[in-house]
C-alpha cells in the first residue's frame, strides 16, 4: 500500500507545483495534429508520385484488359460452339483455355506486386518528405507534440494546412 502511495505523490507531486506556480512561470505545452491521409490525397509529392505510377503502369493494365477481354471472348465461343465438336477437339480447345486462364492469373497477379510494390517505394518517400516538413513547422513554430492519429482532435490544433503548403512549396521549389 505505501508503494502505491508513493507511487501516486510521485506523480501528484509536479502536477500539484505547477498549480503553485505563477502563470508567467509554468511552461505551455504545444500540440498540433497531422492527418497523413489528407496530405497523401492534396499534397503536390504525392499527386505526382500517383501519376508517376498511372504512366508506369498504364500499358501493361492495358494489355492485361485485352488479354482478359480475349480470354473471355474465347470461353464464350468455346461455349457456343461446344455442342459441335468432336470429344478430341473439345478437350484440346478446354485444356488452351485453362492454360489462357493460368497464364492471364498469372500476369494479374505479378501485376498487382510490382504495382504494390512501386506504390510502397513512392508513398515511402513521400512519407519522408512529410515527415521532414512537419519537424520543420513543429520547429519553426515551437510545437512540443505532433500526433498523427488521434481519436478527436480539436480543428485549432489541426497543422494539416500548413504542412501541405509548406510541402508543396518544397516541391515548387525543386527541394526533395
């Protein structure tokens, strides 16, 4: 019981001197808030890295679109024209079929992980840059705490703005 006594002065103890001290003596504790989301979708970095990735991808989800448009057009036809066929020619058309389908999953899926991950290396350096500029405004305007998730937030302690801007002013500015 007295550990926990002393355990509970020990942290009543400097909230109780601060209540003693005078105003012009207790120190303000600064807190402002980022919300990462909201940079990721309106900062400049961030907007160019999304395009960046559009023109890298662009064509290979263009040929994969062809070639699951194809794959599709040629099951359809094989359903149509089933019923014709011998047994051999069937089977043979079914088995190109399935190799289509393996290979066009295949592709998909290599896809989607190189596009992940190129997504992963953009918005990692995105995050650096941001995490950069939010040091500097943390500092240039004497914040003791900088969160970035938070349950609630009260807007006036909400930086968000100004790291954009300040982000985006980098980015004009040629800065990395």
């Amino acid at each position: 019981m007295t550990a926990l006594l002393r355990a509970a002065g020990a942290l009543l103890l400097p909230a109780l001197m601060a209540v003693g001290m005078p105003a012009h003596a207790q120190e303000t504790f600064r807190i402002g808030f980022v919300n990462p989301d909201r940079v990721l979708r309106e900062a400049l970095p961030a907007k160019a890295a999304q395009a960046k990735l559009e023109s890298e991808f662009l064509k290979r989800e263009k040929d994969l679109t062809a070639q699951g448009e194809a794959l599709k057009a040629a099951s359809e036809k094989f359903e149509r024209e089933a019923p014709t066929l011998s047994e051999t020619q069937r089977i043979a058309r079914q088995r190109a079929l399935v190799e289509q389908d393996r290979d066009f999953q295949r592709r998909r899926r290599e896809f989607q992980e190189d596009l992940n991950a190129r997504k992963n290396e953009e918005l990692q350096q995105v995050y650096e840059r941001a995490n950069r500029v939010v040091k500097q405004v943390a500092e240039a305007e004497k914040y003791d705490a900088i969160l970035q998730e938070a349950i609630y937030i009260n807007p006036k302690h909400d930086i968000t703005e100004k790291v954009i801007k300040a982000l985006n002013a980098t980015t004009t500015n040629g800065g990395k």
